[in-house]
C-alpha cells in the first residue's frame, strides 16, 4: 500500500490541475454541449461621472448556468430600481451566452424578496448560518 499524505502547502498550478482531472472525469457522464460550454467571467458595474463604482454585479457561467456570486449596490443610491437593472443585464448576458438557468444564493438580512421579486425560486435554504439568519439558494430557469 502506498503511503498518501494530505498536503497543505498551497502551490499556484495545484487548482487548475485538480481542475483538469474532474473535466477529464467529467467528459463519461456529460454531453457534448455541456462540455463544450465555456467558463466566462462577467462583471458589471455602475459608475457615476467621476468613475467611481456604485454598485456592480459579477459571477460566472459554467455549463449552461450563469452563477452569481456578488450584487453590491451603495446605500445611496440602493431603492432607485439600480438592482433590478444589473440583473437584467446579467439576464440578458446569459441568454447570450446560451444559459439554461441562474443561480444565486443569499442571506436573509440581504435581499431574498429581492430576487423572488424578480422571479426566482428557493431551492435551498441553510436556517440559522450565521447564527440568527438563514442563507438562501435561488434560481432562475431560462
């Protein structure tokens, strides 16, 4: 028997590597078209006249599913519809980039009625993390 460690030394090519090997995993249960679907990053921002950034929406696509991982919008300008404009856009971004489905996940102190305003589903939800909240997972089928 070979003698295995856990290595916890963090190497800059380790991630993509492990990355590599599930694709190549991934490759026998997967089609084509969801294998031949491209990661791409995206981030949009709103900026006033001076470039500062007041708000801005960024995630990726990943298998015919944009994921969004962060939706910031300033305290002065939160209430005037600035939100709901970046999810049309990234909306609009995804059925460009041929996605089937949306997905978000947020905590109850942030905005759940927010994106159910908006036409998506819980799907999850963890109660009590952090401690007093509940963390929520949405979609969005396209």
């Amino acid at each position: 028997m070979r003698n295995l460690v856990i290595d916890t030394t963090s190497n800059p090519g380790d991630a993509p590597y492990i990355q590599q090997r599930l694709r190549e995993y991934n490759v026998k249960y997967l089609s084509e078209k969801d294998m031949a679907f491209v990661e791409e990053a995206f981030c949009f921002r709103i900026t006033d006249e001076d470039g500062n950034i007041l708000g801005g929406i960024s995630g990726t696509t990943k298998m015919q599913c944009l994921l969004i991982q962060f939706l910031w919008i300033d305290e002065s300008i939160r209430g005037q519809g600035f939100g709901k404009k970046l999810m049309e856009r990234a909306e609009k971004f995804a059925v460009e980039k041929k996605c089937r489905m949306i997905k978000v996940d947020t905590f109850s102190f942030q905005a759940p009625d927010f994106y159910r305003s908006l036409g998506y589903e819980i799907y999850g939800q963890i109660d009590n993390f952090p401690e007093g909240y509940h963390h929520y997972f949405l979609l969005k089928k396209l």
